[in-house]
C-alpha cells in the first residue's frame, strides 16, 4: 500500500504521508512574515514628508504585525503537538501487537484447520442460537449450534467444518447469528471480528490491525484483551464437537 507504513513483531517502519514537508510549511510562515515586514519598511520609506504616517495608523501596522507572529507561532505549536499526538496513537497501536481483540465486523478465518473464535452478543438470554457461516461466493458452507446463550458478549471456539463435517477450507469466511428467546421471538444479536494482533499499518486514511488475513481499522476496535482460550461452544449441525480456536480475524 502505497504511503504505508508497517509494523510486524518487533520492527516499525515509519513514513510521513502527509505529502507536506514540516519544512515548507516553516518557510511559507516565515516568508509571509518577512513579505509583511518588506512591505512595512517599504510605506515608511516612501511615506509623504508633508504628510506622514499616523502615529495611530502606524501602531495599528505594528499590531497586525505582532497578530501575525503570534498566529505563526501558534502554527508551529499545532503542528508540534499533532506530530506528538500521532506518534502517541502509533505507540499505543503498536502496544496491541499479541493482543486478543474484538472489532465490529462479522468475519471468521480458517487457516491450517483452525478457525479464529466466533464472537458476538446478545440483547438477552436465549433457548436457540444457530450461527450461519457463509463462504467467500456466500454460498452457506457451514451451521453451528451454540446452544442456549445469556445475555451479553459471547466468544466461542468453532470448529471449522462444514455441514458434512469435513474440514473448512482456509480463507475468510462471514457468518451471522439467530437466536430465540423463550417465547420463540427473535432476539438482537451483533457480531464482531476476532482474533490475534499480528501486525499494525500506518495508512494515510488510518491505522489498521493485521488480525489473520485480514487488516482492521483501529478505530473498530470495541475490546482488547491478554489471549486466552474461548468457552466451550456447541457443535457443528453434523454432530462435531468443538474444538480450541486460534488466532484470526
């Protein structure tokens, strides 16, 4: 990616993408100051002897003066503070390298048989949930019974087979959520990407999170948190038990 920076275990590579030099900026400030001053000298120069400059117009002249100075100086202070502030970012997105996270989004990633945990959460409790994975062409590949859930955030292992049973291609899959109280009405579920932070970008429009193969933006990120294993899930609809999930988006 063009003007991106990356980051993966312990190297960082950073690059400026605003296409503006810091430098520039300072000489066009100073440039503008320096044409104010010329300009100045230049009325004072070439004043009429028989009728001079004010001393009220002159110190009006001197105010716009200081009043340019003082906005350069202020300029110089913005951009400062806004380069400390984007190294900040960068070294807290950096921090979330190893890091479990959850970001909005709906995705599971299968790779070398595993499959990244199956997150979501609902409004209340329910008596069904059945999660629909689709495949890329959404095409429905597999149906996981996650049995009755409470409310509230849930991250489960899936355990990456198909309807058949047999084992799910590696790739990124989709994948929704039907849940059903009690009384057999649908309840509101919400779903979430998860997995392992492997690697951090620095994009022009934002940084991003290679979670698996996939790169999520930092700012859909709702949770992280140490790795750990997920609960115990359901079974896939063929009858196979579930098994550990790994790290993916």
């Amino acid at each position: 990616m063009a003007g991106t920076a990356a980051v993966s275990g312990s190297t960082v590579s950073l690059t400026d993408n605003t296409g503006i030099s810091p430098a520039a900026t300072k000489n066009a400030a100073e440039e503008q100051k320096a044409q104010f001053l010329t300009l100045l000298v230049t009325q004072l120069r070439y004043q009429d002897p028989l009728n001079p400059m004010q001393g009220t117009e002159f110190t009006q002249q001197l105010a716009m003066f200081s009043s340019l100075e003082q906005l350069i100086n202020i300029n110089k202070s913005l951009g400062k503070l806004g380069g400390m502030e984007t190294a900040f970012a960068q070294g807290q997105a950096v921090g979330m390298l190893g890091k479990q996270v959850l970001a909005e989004g709906n995705t599971v990633t299968v790779s070398g048989g595993t499959a990244s945990n199956l997150a979501f959460s609902l409004d209340q409790a329910s008596t069904d949930t059945m999660v629909n994975v689709f495949g890329p062409d959404g095409a429905l590949v597999g149906v996981f019974d996650a049995g009755n859930r409470g409310a509230g955030l849930h991250t489960i292992a899936f355990p990456a087979v198909d309807q058949q049973g047999n084992p799910m291609q590696d790739g990124t899959y989709t994948f929704s959520v039907l849940a059903f109280a009690t009384d057999g009405k649908p309840i509101q579920a919400k779903t979430f990407s998860s997995g392992i932070v492997q690697g951090v970008k620095f994009a022009q429009d934002g940084t991003l999170l290679t979670v698996g193969t996939k790169d999520i933006p930092l700012s859909s990120v709702v949770q992280i948190t140490e790795p750990q294993a997920p609960a115990p899930g359901g079974s896939a609809a063929s009858g196979g038990s579930t098994t550990g999930g790994g790290s993916g988006g």
